[in-house]
C-alpha cells in the first residue's frame, strides 16, 4: 500500500510538472504571437495584409492567394484571364475579380469606376478598408494606401 501511495504521489509531481511547462509554453506563445509577422515568410510587418479567403495575415509580397498557396482561394480564379471591361481585352496575369460584379479585370479597370460596375451604388455605400483614400485625376479614379 505504502509503495502505491509513493508511485502516486510521484505521479502527481510528473503531472504538475508537465502542466506547469505547458503552461509556461502558452505564455510564451502569447507574447511571440503578438509580434505581427507575415503567415508566410515570418518576416516581421508593420501592416499586415489579410487574406480575404484564408484570414491569415501577410506581407505585401504573399498577399496575393496565388503566392501565399492558399488553399481557401478558389481554383476558380484564373491564372490569366482577359478584361472584361468593354473595350479592353487586354489578357492579364492574375486578373482582379470585382466584388460587386463578379467579373474580372485587368490592373488599370479593377476598380468598380473603372469599369462602369453595374452594382456601383453599392460599392459608393461600402467603408472603404482604413488607411486607403480614393481620388479623381483626368476622369479616372484611383485609391491611394
């Protein structure tokens, strides 16, 4: 009875141990976790980019879901694709789908104002992303970070 009592004890001890160091881990986990770093590089970042599929964060050059391999993007997204703004049929690599229409575009018609978006109205109503100004040049209109 005596030696079941001492293993039992001893096994409690090795218990708690595990647990304390475990615990010590998480605290340390929580303080290294609050240093912004990019999901892909783990170079640490200023700003970090969210990933709209994936929600991880990232640097400016992983922010796309075709460089970070994200396997959230859909593969629906092509790899090249010809604008869809009339007028336009410049094929582009990795073409920039609209939110409001569904439809992809080349860099320079990406914009809902741009490409004559027929939801325009509510990409006017939607918060534009903090730290990101648009404004108008010669007709066009252009956003700034």
């Amino acid at each position: 009875m005596d030696l079941f009592l001492i293993l039992l004890a001893i096994g409690i001890l090795i218990f708690s141990y595990i647990v304390y160091e475990l615990y010590q881990q998480f605290l340390d986990y929580q303080f290294i976790s609050s240093i912004k770093r990019c999901s892909s590089c783990h170079e640490e970042i200023k700003d970090p980019i969210p990933c709209k599929y994936c929600h991880k964060q990232f640097c400016k050059k992983h922010q796309h879901p075709y460089y970070h391999q994200c396997r959230e993007w859909s593969l629906s997204s092509p790899l090249y694709k010809q604008c869809s703004s009339p007028g336009c049929r410049k094929e582009s690599y990795l073409p920039r789908k609209c939110n409001y229409c569904g439809r992809f575009f080349c860099d320079q018609h990406a914009l809902p104002y741009n490409h004559n978006c027929e939801n325009i109205e509510s990409y006017k109503h939607d918060p534009s992303p903090a730290g990101v100004t648009t404004f108008s040049k010669n007709g066009k209109i252009f956003t700034k970070k």
